[in-house]
C-alpha cells in the first residue's frame, strides 16, 4: 500500500523554496540600489509568499493528489482571510479618524 | 480500519455508514487533520488580517525591519524550510520500507523544529531588552524605530510569533511521540499514516512560518 503513493520531486521544491526565499529578501534590499515605490516591493512580497504557501501545501502537503473537495475546505480559510481583509479596509482608509488625528483633539480639552 | 469494518458489519441498520472516509480513503484520521488545519488557519488568517488593518489605520507603526531586524529570521525561515525536506524524506523511507532512517529524519524534523523555538527565545529575549514590549515600545528599540512607537506593534508581534511558536513546540512534541509510535510497530506500513498526518502538521506550521515571516518582517 505505502509504495503505490506517488511523491513528487521534493528536492526540486526545496530549491524553489530556497530561491523565492532569497528573492524575498532581495527585493526587501533592491529599493537600495534602483527606485521601487513600497507598493511595488509590497505587490512582489505578497506574491512570492502566496507561491511559497502553494508550492508547500500543493507538493509537501500533497494537496495536488488529493480529492478536490478536500482542497476546497483547504482554502476556504485563505477565502475567509480576504474577505475579512476587505472588511476591515474602509476604517483604514475611508474613515477619518487614524491614531495621529486624533492626538490635538486630545490634547484641546486639556487647555480648558 | 479493520475494526470500523467489523464495527460497521454488526449493526444491523439497512444503510451502513461508508467505513472509509469519502475524501481521504487512506484514513479518516488524515480528514481529521485536515479540518483542523482548516480550523486553524482561520485563527492565523484573522490574526494577520488583524495585523494588517491595526498596521493601516496606525500613523505611528514602526518600519519592522528597523525594529526587527530580519538576518536571524530569514536564517531561521531557511531552517524551517529544511526541516519540511527532512519530513517528506521520513515519509518517503518509510514509503520504502526503512524505519531507522525514517525514524532519523523525524528526529532531525523535531531538532529543526526545537532549533527554531531556540533562536525564537533569544529573538524575544533581545528585542524584549531593547525595550520592545508586549504593552508598547520603549528604550532602545523605540530609537531603533525612529520614534514610531504604537503601542500594537509589540502587542500584535508577541501575540501573533508567539501563537506560531507554541505550534512549533507542539509540533516538537507531536514528532517526537510519533518516533514512539513507528518504533513500536514492526510494519512500516502500518504507520505511514500516522507519519503523513504528522507531515501535513509539520508543513501547515511551515506555511504559517512564510506569510508570518512575510508579512510581519519583511513588509
């Protein structure tokens, strides 16, 4: 039974996950060298991460060969994850009340 | 298995509940992981969510890596990365047959993984004596992060590193106790399952580990 289980070429996963590894750390280091706006460095962070998490859990974790159902309540965290993300973003960036606007309307009262 | 069946043949309903598990036939226990990594990953997907939106409605959060620092951390990335090879590597001898070394590379999983929470407490142990708390930023480290000291940064980064390394030192544990379990039975095959539910733990703890490392070091 354990030798029907087919395995892919793991090594060859290891040595991508090293590269996009290093790669993250050099794009932390290119805005040094040439111009890259922080979206930019943002945008190639959360891509490398996003291939990382799905090389492992579609290699290592032998999600590929798995049923397909099985993959969907797999990712359904990841979907909850992004919906919570756009919930919260309004109150970051349409609401006018960050923490540095509120500090003089604090301070106003005490002048009193 | 063989006891579900022999379960399943003496109740005398007219629809017997299938004894295999209709996503996972190899073993209901591995359904059972699965759920609970789901589970899980909910819990570490609203803690970085919540990162996310506390880091984007704060105008005073600190650039990580100033604070941080990431030499240690991407060292420590690797390390766990080479601990996931040295899981699947058990898996596969195991797969061959050859539980010595599918026990030796467990062992080496666990050690990885017992590694990692070392350089984890002497990470908290210095940036804790720079003056980095769980209640805001003092010291040093408020110098180091140029005078942006929301306080939910310390917060959000013990909680949220700390979580992950509790799994890590669950996963120490989980490893080690599964050495036990395939020394104490003689068939290979007769643990591979368990050896493959301990796998997708291992890599689910390494998963978490790359958008932590991410998202709350790199960016």
């Amino acid at each position: 039974m354990a030798g029907e289980h087919k395995h892919p070429n793991y090594m060859l996963i290891f040595y991508w996950l090293a590269i996009l590894t290093v790669g993250e750390i050099g794009v932390v280091f290119l805005p040094h060298y040439i111009a890259m706006s922080k979206v930019t460095v943002g945008v190639f962070l959360c891509a490398f991460a996003i291939v990382k998490a799905a090389l492992v859990a579609m290699y290592f974790m032998h999600l590929k060969f798995e049923t397909r159902t099985l993959a969907l309540i797999a990712v359904t965290p990841l979907t909850i994850a992004t919906l919570l993300v756009f919930v919260i973003l309004p109150d970051a960036f349409f609401v006018d009340h960050k923490t540095a606007n509120l500090e003089p309307a604090a301070e106003a009262p005490a002048k009193h | 298995m063989s006891a579900a069946t022999s379960h399943a043949a003496s109740t005398s309903h007219a629809v017997v509940e299938p004894a295999e598990s209709p996503l996972t036939p190899e073993s209901w226990g591995k359904l059972g992981m699965w759920i609970f990594l789901a589970g899980d990953a909910v819990g570490f997907g609203t803690l970085l969510a919540a990162y996310g939106g506390m880091r984007a409605t704060s105008a005073d959060w600190p650039s990580p890596y100033d604070v941080l620092g990431i030499n240690l951390t991407a060292a420590m990335t690797f390390l766990l990365i080479c601990s996931s090879v040295t899981m699947v590597k058990a898996l596969e001898w195991l797969g061959k047959g050859d539980r010595s070394k599918a026990k030796m590379f467990l062992l080496f999983t666990a050690l990885g993984g017992a590694i990692f929470v070392g350089c984890q407490a002497f990470e908290w142990t210095k940036l804790i004596r720079e003056g980095l708390h769980i209640n805001g930023i003092t010291g040093h480290a408020l110098e180091l992060a140029k005078g942006h000291g929301a306080t939910l940064f310390g917060t959000s980064f013990f909680i949220i590193t700390g979580f992950h390394g509790l799994h890590v030192t669950a996963g120490v544990i989980y490893l080690l106790s599964v050495v036990g379990v395939v020394s104490r039975r003689p068939d290979p095959a007769a643990s591979y399952n368990v050896v493959e539910i301990v796998g997708l733990y291992w890599h689910f703890v390494d998963l978490v580990w790359i958008m932590v490392f991410t998202f709350m070091y790199l960016l």
